[in-house]
C-alpha cells in the first residue's frame, strides 16, 4: 500500500474559523490531489499539484487554496469554513509512467470527515 | 464539458454476476479507471482500461469501447464483501481524474 497519512482523521469547527488538513506521502510521487466527496456527487478535484510549489485548480476551489512547499506535504485550507465545506476530504497521490503504457493508478488516503457547525 | 454517468444503485444475489456501466464525455482521454470503495473507507484501485476491449483480473473484468465513451464493470460469483461502491473515473489530457458518482452495489443472500 502507498504510504499516505492525512491529518487529522475527523475534525469539527465552527463558521467562519480557518481549517488546514494535511496530507503526507512517503513515495515520492510528482503529484497530490485534494478530492472532497459528497453524496450523490462522486469525488470531486479540488486543487492539485504536480510538484513543489506548482498547483493548479479543480473543479470546486473556492473557498480553498493549497500549499505544497516539499514533495511530501500537500496542505489544504479552508479559509474561512462555511456549511457547505462539511465534507469528506481525501488526498490522493499519482506518479505518471513515461514511456510506457500509462498505468497511472490514484492511491487514496484514509480521508479526513469535517463536519462545520 | 466534463460528464461520466453510472447507476446510482444496483443489488444482486451472491453468487451471481452483475454488470455496472459507465458513459463519459470527457475533453481528453488517458484512460477509465474502476474503484472500489466501501462505506466509510478510501477507495482502492480494480481495474485499468486504455485500449478498446476486455481486461480480465480473477473475478473481475473490466470494458472499453472509446468510440462509444462506454465501459462496463463484471463481477462474477457475487460475494458478500464485494458490497460497496464502484466509481468509474476518467484520466484526462490534464493529468486529472474525472469520476463519475458511483454505483452502491449491494449483495443480498
């Protein structure tokens, strides 16, 4: 299994207060994703990033930015949490196979439930 | 635009073999992606399809036909654990994965 760690693994926060979830992977994979997943809409891209200090947005940004300043963390902020932000939150990790048939898989880490009150 | 369909739910009989679709409409293509996902964990990688045709790994199987922005799931003789959520997803051109909502598979005795 690819070594991916996200923290904290539940949190609860009130409106309005910022909110940073880590994710940190020890195989040295080029790019990190921030996934948050409700129902009825599946996993949905938030941002991502292809490699130290280089990101790039997904389908639902707002109200999020990231950071990614070594290879290992990928960091996502909430910066003023709404309601709407309640959610489960996944990191994810992909490496891509130059030269070769693309076998690109998404390892998964083990989510982060937020609940904003 | 980015779009990829699947069954909200389906329900079998263990022992069984049940089929999920997939239809994309995707601004580039990498290659379908199915996972499985069961309830309150992280969703783990099935299957891989990048050319037209079938890929078979043990009791599962997995279809593409590109002209068509079609795939399908097979799981065969049904089991109990294979309930869970199967989530077709799509690598575009952008390194990104598109998924589709996902199909509840429940297994029934």
């Amino acid at each position: 299994d690819a070594g991916i760690t996200q923290s904290p693994r539940h949190k609860v926060t009130e409106t309005g207060t910022p909110v940073t979830l880590r994710c940190h992977q020890t195989e040295n994979h080029r790019y990190m994703y921030w996934y948050r997943q409700d129902p009825g809409h599946g996993l949905r891209l938030i941002h991502y990033s292809y490699g130290v200090k280089d990101t790039d947005k997904g389908e639902v940004s707002d109200g999020y930015s990231v950071s990614r300043s070594k290879t290992e963390d990928f960091l996502l902020t909430l910066e003023s949490a709404t309601s709407s932000q309640t959610s489960v939150y996944f990191c994810a990790i992909s490496e891509p196979s130059l030269g070769k048939p693309t076998n690109e898989k998404l390892f998964f880490g083990s989510g982060t439930q937020l609940s904003v009150l | 635009g980015q779009n990829i369909d699947q069954p909200t739910e389906m329900t079998a009989t263990e022992g069984a073999i049940v089929q999920i679709n997939c239809t994309y409409q995707t601004s580039g293509f990498n290659g379908l992606f199915w996972y499985q996902q069961h309830a309150g964990e992280a969703p783990t990688f099935l299957s891989y399809n990048v050319l037209d045709g079938l890929e078979e790994k043990g009791r599962f199987s997995s279809f593409l036909s590109r002209s068509k922005g079609y795939s399908y799931l097979l799981l065969k003789e049904l089991q109990m654990k294979d309930s869970a959520s199967y989530l077709c997803a799509v690598l575009d051109y952008g390194q990104n994965f598109v998924f589709g909502p996902g199909t509840r598979l429940s297994v029934l005795p």
